[in-house]
C-alpha cells in the first residue's frame, strides 16, 4: 500500500493542535508568577533509605573485589603457564598454599 504525504496548505480546515498547545504553555509560563520556592526537607528523610542500600552497595563492591582477585589468580596462572610453555621450562607441581 502506497501512503501519500499530505502537505499543509492554506485551504486546509484542519486544527493544528501541536503549535496552539505550544503557544499555550509557553503564554502560561510567560504569565505565572515568578516568585522563589521554599522547601524544607527533613534531615533524617534519607536515613531509611540509607539503613536499606548500604549493606546491598558494601555487598556489591565485596562482589566486586572477590571478583577482581579471582580473575587476576586466573590471569596470573595463565600468563605463567604461557610462559612456561614458550621457555619450554617445566612448572614445579602447584601446592595447596600457592593457590
């Protein structure tokens, strides 16, 4: 199916609502009164959601640090086996304590 564009023309009859819409906020916010804010926040407000996050946020960066060792022991051993193989050198049997 061949859609075909219709372009505005002055004979057009249809309403555009998009640029009256437009020109209405823009008049309204022109025309509100400018005056300052005042808030007040309570200091303890956030505490709640401080007392929640914080043990998933000290979570998420142990996460983060039992990751990064595993991956850098995981690098390691592969750089010296890699190493070791190009050397043609044979690595001692790995102990227990030199995981």
């Amino acid at each position: 199916m061949a859609h075909s564009l219709r372009t505005s023309t002055a004979t057009d009859s249809r309403p555009r609502s998009v640029p009256v819409a437009l020109t209405l906020l823009v008049t309204a916010l022109a025309l509100g009164p400018w005056r300052e804010a005042h808030a007040y926040i309570d200091p303890n407000s956030a505490g709640p959601l401080y007392q929640f996050l914080f043990p998933f946020l000290i979570a998420a960066a142990s996460a983060l640090a039992a990751a990064r060792r595993y991956i850098a022991r995981l690098w390691s051993r592969l750089v010296h086996a890699v190493v070791t193989a190009m050397r043609g050198e044979r690595s001692p049997p790995e102990t227990p304590r030199d995981r």
